[in-house]
C-alpha cells in the first residue's frame, strides 16, 4: 500500500479545494488532487472522494460542487480544507455563487458544476459533473508531487 502511494505519488497534480453546500445551508470542503477533466462537448469533469471522508454525504445530498484550483500561496488552504475540522470555512475569503456554492477568493480558476452521476470506485466515489459556470483568473498554481507542496520552475 505504502509503496503504491509513493508510485503514485509521482504523477505530479494540481491542487483544488472542492465546496459544496445543501440548500438547507450545510457547507464542506475538501482538498483534493483528484480533479480531472473528462469532456469537452458536453463540459464533464470528475473528482474521487473517499467513503471514510465525513464530508462524502453531503455531496452526495447536495449534488452540486465548486471546483476551487489553488494559488501557489494558497498551500495554507490546502492543509486546511485537508484537516477534519468543525468549521473549516471560518476566516476563509469565500464569496457565494448564484447557485449558492462557495467559492474561494485567490484561487486561478474555479468550475462551478452539477452532480450528474456518482460511481462506486473501490474506497473511494467518483463524482462526474457537467460544468454550468467556470472563470480562469490566472497566476502560479499549487503543485503536489512525491507527498510535498511545489511551485512551478520555469521551462526553457
Ligand atoms: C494534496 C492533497 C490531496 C488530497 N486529495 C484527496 C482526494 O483526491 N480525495 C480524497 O478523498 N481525499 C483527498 N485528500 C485528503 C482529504 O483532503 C482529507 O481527508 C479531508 O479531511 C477530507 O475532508 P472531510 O474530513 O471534511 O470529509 C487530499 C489531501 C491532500 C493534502
């Protein structure tokens, strides 16, 4: 198990926040390196949860979710939104979509997105989502690699 983390570990990732919130107000949020697009035409993307994550239900009940890709600077988030917590939003710049997502402030883009299926993936549920609303504002993103945060370094 160790070693087939530490393999994996190699494919280097972005890092995104994803938020969530119920129409009866319940938020989470959770930093994840699973993000992937999946299709153009129609706009899909996914991301896998794990079952274990307290976090999974409220999803699943929502079926609606933010895709937060973090700054460069914003490794502070990531370890917050990676740490289970009562409130993990508390004195965190969010700003609430027209969906009623929250969306962080700082990130270099987000993907505001509808739960159109969830699989069963092993210990883990992949949500596939159909983006409704996506803005790219740019700047250094967050990279993980090997179990460590990174920036980029400039390629020739
Ligand atoms: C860089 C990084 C990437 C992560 N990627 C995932 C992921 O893709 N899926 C997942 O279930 N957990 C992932 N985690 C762990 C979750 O962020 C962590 O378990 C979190 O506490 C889950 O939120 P919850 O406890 O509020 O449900 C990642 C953690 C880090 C630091």
């Amino acid at each position: 198990m160790r070693s087939l983390r530490d393999a994996l570990g190699q494919f280097a990732t972005g890092v995104a926040v994803v938020t969530t919130a119920t129409w009866d107000g319940e938020r989470a949020g959770v930093t994840v390196n699973s993000f992937t697009s999946v299709s153009l035409d129609p706009p899909l993307v996914l991301w896998c949860l794990s079952l274990r994550a307290p976090s999974e239900p409220v999803f699943r009940r929502a079926g609606r979710f933010a895709v937060n890709v973090l700054a460069a600077d914003q490794d502070g988030l990531s370890r917050r939104f990676a740490t289970p917590g009562p409130d993990k939003f508390a004195g965190v710049e969010t700003c609430l979509s027209a969906c009623g997502l929250p969306v962080l402030a700082g990130t270099v883009a987000f993907f505001l997105c509808r739960t159109l299926t969830a699989h069963d993936g092993g210990d883990h549920r992949i949500f596939v989502g159909e983006v409704e609303r996506f803005e790219r504002r740019g700047g250094e993103p967050l990279v993980f690699h090997s179990g460590r945060y990174r920036a980029l370094s400039a390629c020739a």
